[in-house]
C-alpha cells in the first residue's frame, strides 16, 4: 500500500501535499516509474484533456480494483 506523500509537489504550478489519486493517476498515465507529478489540474493540462476526463478515468481504475487509488 502507498503511504501519501506529502512532499510530493506540482512540477507545473508548485501546489504541495498531493493527494494519493494525483500521485495515482501520474503513474497510470506517465509510468509507474515517473518521479515528478502534476496536481489533476496541471495533469489535465499537460495531457490536452479536461479535468473531468482525469477524474472519470481515476473512477474507472478505482473500479477496477486499481490500489493506486483512494
């Protein structure tokens, strides 16, 4: 189980202590051996998508019993 890592901080904004599913949803999408993250906000962004599509898709690995995920 992942402990959260509060010092974990948004390379594109600078926002601290993300959660476990911005910490999640980074290694899903970027690899699992990814070292810098972006808050969902930022993520979306990056991507060229909409926030929403990152929470549905955050939703669905949560579903599927993903435990990268609250």
């Amino acid at each position: 189980m992942m402990k959260k890592n509060t010092s974990a901080i948004c390379i594109a904004c600078g926002r601290k202590n993300l959660t476990k599913n911005e910490l999640g949803i980074n290694k899903k999408l970027l690899g699992e051996s990814v070292e810098n993250y972006y808050c969902i906000d930022c993520l979306a962004d990056y991507l060229g998508v909409t926030v929403e599509d990152i929470m549905e898709k955050i939703e669905e690995f949560r579903a599927e019993g993903c435990v990268l995920f609250e």
